[in-house]
C-alpha cells in the first residue's frame, strides 16, 4: 500500500511516517517506480510507534520497545522495567506540575484583580516578593 493507505490506516500523517523510516524505526520496501509499498506489519508497526508516542515514549523509548516486540525470547521484565520507569518519570511531571499550579493558585490569590497597575504576578514574574 501507498503511504496515503498506511497512514490513514495507522493514525499517523505521512511526514511523520517519512521520518520513522529516516530514521529506520520503520523500512517498507520500494516498488520497481521507487515508491513506497508499505505492508500490513509496517503498519501494525506504525500502529505501535503511534499507540507509544501518545502513552509519552521518546524516540528511543520506541526503539527500545520495538526491540523488544520484534525479540520473541524477551522477558516480560524487560518491558516491565521500561513501563515502570516511564511511570516514575509520569509522576516526577506531575509533582512539577501541581508544584507549578500551587505557585500559579497563590500568585492569582495574591493579586486583586482590579483597576489597579500594582499586580503581584508580575511582580513575582520579575523576581520582586510579591507579598511584601
């Protein structure tokens, strides 16, 4: 199939398709005119990458994960291990984030929100202590 067909099918635009292959996470072979001729396990592999970039997997998150697919003497651990550390790395994103959002909440607590130029958000923003 053209890659119009593979990425219709797999959920992804074909320049991103483009890129996988330039960077060899996915090889369709090349028809006699040169274009490329995408098979069902192409997608089924475009379907993984596009399935473990949206779970927050790097690049080389997928390549790792895709060795791991395509070994059948793998250990489950193995994949365990990359899950489970990409879930530390979920929860240190949100700590950051509701850090950032208690920060955010005070600052919008602190400013009146009225008529007046005096805005201890921007204060802060500035490095003065908003609260002073």
């Amino acid at each position: 199939m053209n890659i119009g067909a593979a990425a219709e099918r797999s959920n992804l635009p074909a320049k991103t398709i483009r890129y996988y292959e330039e960077i060899a996470l996915v090889t369709p072979t090349r028809a006699a005119n040169g274009y490329r001729d995408y098979s069902d396990k192409d997608v089924h592999r475009l379907r993984f990458l596009q399935r473990s970039r949206s779970l927050g997997f790097t690049i080389d998150e997928c390549r790792a994960l895709l060795s791991l697919y395509d070994n059948e003497q793998r250990a489950s651990a193995d994949v365990k291990a990359v899950a489970m550390e990409k879930i530390g790395e979920v929860e240190r994103k949100i700590a950051e984030l509701q850090a950032m959002k208690k920060v955010l909440t005070r600052l919008a607590e602190s400013c009146h929100g009225d008529a007046r130029p005096d805005c201890p958000i921007l204060d802060d923003l500035a490095g003065a202590d908003p609260l002073a």
